[in-house]
C-alpha cells in the first residue's frame, strides 16, 4: 500500500465499486483538504456544494460543540419537541420565498425530494383528486439517488437506467432552453403545455432545479422561463415543486435561487448547504396553499434521525452567517474574480463556452470529458475539481483568499489544455 493510501476495501464510495484504495484524508479548513501524506489539496467542489463558508467555519463549530454538550439528538416524535428545530422552521418559513407554512425534516436533500413528492400526493388525495399521482420533470433532471427521486431523474441520466421500472418514472419534457439571457418565447414551454394539455388530470407536480440545472452540466436558464413555468403549474393545477437542494443558500448570489424570478413555489426542498457542509439534513418547505389542506391529517413520514438536534443547530449557525448579509459581497468577489481569470479558457482547443451564475461556474468543452482521468489530474496539481459529462465545474467557498482562487483556476486551465482535444 503506497503512502497516504488507504484500504477501502470494504466500503462503498458515492457511485464506485466495492474494494478500491483511495487517499485518505485527515483534515479539512476553510477551502483545504489536508491528506495523510502531508499533501493538502485546494478543493473546488465546495464538498459537492455544501460547505459555502468552506470548512470548519468557526461560528458553526462553536454553535455544534455547545449542542453537542447538551442534547445531539432526541427522536423527533409524540409530546417532546427541542428548539434548534423549532427555530430552524420558523426561521425557513420566514425566509423563504413566498407565503410557507412549515417544515419536514429530513436527512438528505433526496429525501427532502421524497417528502415534497408525498406531500403533493397528500394534497391532492384531500382535495378528492387521487387520479393526481404522477410527477413532470425535464427530461435531464437530476434530484437524487432515492427511488422517488430517481424517478425525476431523465431517461439521459444513464446512471439510473438500472433501475429503471421499480419506480413509475416522471412524464418528461424538453429541458428549459440554455442561457440565462436567452430571450423566452412561448415557444419554449410548448413540450411542457402539450404535456399539461393531455395528462395534467393525472399530474400531482412538476419539480425542477430553479434557474440552472446542476448535474446537467452547470445548465442556467432563463428567469423569464422559469416564471412563466411557475404560471403554467398554476394554470393547469399542477403544483410547482422547487428543489434547491444545490442552488439554494446565496450561491447564485440571491438568497434562494426562485427569488430572481419573484417564483414562489408551492413546495421548496433543501439540503446541501442548509447545515453549510457539517452534517447531513434536508427540509421540504410546504407553502400555506398546500399546508392548510394537508393538515388535515397526520402526514405520513418520519424517520429515526429525523430533524436531528445537531444537525439543525448547524443549519440555525449557517443562517445566523447568512444573516449578516457579508456573502452578498463575497459572492461579488469571488465571482469577478473567478469569471476573469477563467476568461482564458476560452482560447483554449476544443473549449466552448463558460457558465456561470453566482458562484458557480462549468467551462464547456466540445466533448465529453475523460472525468476520472480530470480528477486524477487534478489532484496531481493539488485540487480536487469535478466534472460532469463535457463540463468542467468549479465551485468556490466564501472568504477564500484571492491567491487560493488564482491556484484554482490556474489549475483548472491547465487541465483543460488537453482535456477536449
Ligand atoms: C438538485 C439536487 N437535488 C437533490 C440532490 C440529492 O441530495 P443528497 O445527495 O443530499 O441526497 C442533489 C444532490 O446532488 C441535487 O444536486
């Protein structure tokens, strides 16, 4: 076994095989990942989009190590109740777009996906509509690795294809067109009113990420068209479910991504940077529209962990950060700086284009990325960067230093001299 290697043999990592030797790592700080062979790597995922204040934020770590002391964990259930997810859901309904009434908790953002998804069942079952049980999505949707979720998931998204007939999959259509500035024309939704037109009768709701598509390769588009989506749910009596599991929490420079379209969705699902890359939580955000009838009665989910006591004292640390407003200028920064030094890709052979919103940023290629040999190479030049299909992402925390950021980006054009040719 070389050096700083360690032998995973017996574990399963996110969408690996069994039995592989990996690098181990032992720390993690602000935008660092420390490893055991003394190298430390730069790291450009944000911890797949959750550590927005990068790692070990000291605030959230005071406020864990206090909760920790105290009560990690009581069982969210019958006549005890605890604070930190109390607060945690007055504070989410109230900062959330649109008029919310209150908030599951749950341990994942697809498990978040999962409680929107019963929700609307919920919902329409108490409205005396049961036929409404089916669910539209874009046809290069990602939400999750939960059956429910996978079954947003579009038939392009080869990696669920083995699943494919345990779970009813959504009813398709067109993916929002590309661009963030592209002019709407009605013609844009024609796949998705040519759906609503036939089978809306059989539609519980559409889930969609709001203005760009994450896993899709970084995909933005357009506020108009996500708006005049959000008026097609409602014109058809399909509810509009929001799943800002990735783009939620500052990093598309608004506070939840639905705002720069004035969207308000009728169930909004979180996870991610809702505990700002600590511990996993998720909460789906169910609008008064669709709380006043669900209530009456029990909702049927519920699970051991459920609403974790730790775990919302971290998110409840990450919205006391939120709240000082400082991201809004260091998203600014960070953002400036990035979309200038990655400018020179742009020369690059085979590079494309750049994407961007806030700080999220995918540099295109004219084809598909070689992803495992790209992260191979990267951790050669000391980052840990990702990629999806023919997008190279870059996704940088806030109060990262701006030298930290030119390494970034410096490594980033260096792997792309080659990587579309
Ligand atoms: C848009 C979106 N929804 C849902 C999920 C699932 O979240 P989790 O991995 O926490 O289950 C993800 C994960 O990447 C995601 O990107």
């Amino acid at each position: 076994m070389a050096a700083g290697m360690l032998d995973a043999g017996r574990v399963w990592q996110a969408y690996s095989s069994l039995g592989k030797s990996t690098l181990q790592v032992v720390g993690s700080q602000g935008v660092r990942v420390q490893l055991a062979d003394n190298r430390t790597l730069l790291d450009g995922t944000m911890g797949w989009w959750a550590a927005l204040f990068g790692y070990r934020h000291p605030d959230i770590e005071a406020a864990m190590q206090q909760q920790l002391e105290t009560l990690p964990h009581y069982p969210f259930y019958s006549e005890l109740i605890h604070e930190p997810a109390v607060k945690l859901a007055d504070r989410l309904v109230d900062i959330t777009p649109g008029d919310m009434a209150g908030v599951v908790f749950s341990e994942s953002g697809s498990s978040a996906i999962e409680v929107g998804m019963k929700m609307a069942l919920q919902y329409w079952q108490l409205k005396g509509l049961s036929r409404k049980k089916r669910f539209a999505a874009p046809s290069n949707s990602f939400h999750g690795d939960t059956f429910g979720a996978m079954s947003l998931c579009g038939p392009d998204n080869d990696m669920f294809g083995r699943y494919a007939g345990v779970a009813e999959p959504a009813l398709f259509f067109s993916p929002p067109p590309e661009g963030r500035d592209r002019p709407f024309t009605q013609d844009d939704l024609a796949s998705v009113r040519a759906l609503f037109e036939s089978r809306s009768e059989e539609i519980a709701a559409l889930v969609i990420e709001p203005l760009l598509q994450g896993l899709a390769g970084l995909r933005p588009y357009s506020c108009e068209y996500l708006a005049a989506l959000r008026q097609l749910c409602a014109e058809y009596d399909v509810l509009f479910i929001a799943d800002e599991v990735a783009v939620g929490f500052a990093k598309t420079g608004s506070l939840f991504a639905c705002e720069q379209a004035n969207v308000e969705p009728d169930i909004l699902c979180l996870g991610k940077t809702l505990t700002a890359g600590t511990v996993s939580l998720g909460a789906t955000v169910v609008s008064a529209k669709v709380a006043d009838v669900t209530r009456q009665e029990p909702f049927i989910h519920g699970a051991t962990y459920m609403a974790n006591a730790l775990a919302c004292t971290a998110a409840n640390a990450c919205l006391d950060l939120l709240e000082t407003g400082h991201w809004k200028n260091e998203v600014e920064r960070i953002s400036t700086q990035v979309k200038g030094e990655l400018e020179a890709c742009l020369d690059l052979p085979g590079v494309k284009h750049i994407r961007n919103i806030g700080l999220l940023f995918g540099v295109c290629g004219d084809k598909s990325l070689d992803i495992a040999n790209f992260r191979q190479q990267a951790i050669d030049q000391g980052a840990v960067l990702r990629g999806v299909g023919n997008t190279a992402m870059l996704v940088v925390p806030l109060g990262t230093d701006p030298d930290d950021i030119s390494q970034l980006t410096g490594t980033m054009k260096n792997l792309l001299r080659s990587a579309f040719v």
